[in-house]
C-alpha cells in the first residue's frame, strides 16, 4: 500500500506552523494547500473533509483495493501519524 499526502494550512494558523515545522524537521517533502489564496484547495477541503478547520492532512492511500481517502484535523494527531510513517 502506498501513500501521499497533503497539507491543507492557513498562514495565520499558529498549529499549521507547528506542524510545518515538524514536517521539515523529517526532511519530508509534503505539498501545501492554502486555504485562504486557493479557492479550490478551500472547496475541497469542505467536501473531502467535511470542516474547513486547518491544519488537515489529506491521506491518500492506494492498494489492491483501490484507493482510499483519509482527513485528519489536529496538529498532534497529524505529526505523531507522520512521525510513525517517517519511523517504518
């Protein structure tokens, strides 16, 4: 099963920051959405996850069943999942 990953932020978002930070912290390269200058990444953020709350880390998982769709809002739960899957 593969995975890829994105980060839905906000600038004036003090929790995106501290997960920005962790991110790089990793060395992991993860692309960013910003909700407040892309309209889209907005838009999706409401209809994927239903909560226009950021930080959100879109979970992309593929396999054998197809492809699958994860949101996940808290900057704690977001960066102990991203720290586990830098770990294996």
């Amino acid at each position: 099963m593969s995975e890829q990953y994105q980060l839905y932020k906000s600038d004036t978002c003090g929790f995106c920051y501290r997960v920005r930070a962790y991110v790089e912290q990793l060395g992991m390269d993860l692309p960013l959405r910003d909700i407040n200058g892309d309209a889209d990444a907005f838009r999706e953020l409401l209809q994927g996850g239903g909560r226009s709350m950021v930080p959100c880390l879109r979970i992309e998982r593929t396999g054998d069943q197809g492809t699958e769709v994860e949101w996940m809002y808290e900057s704690m739960d977001i960066m102990r999942y991203l720290g586990a899957r830098q770990a294996n």
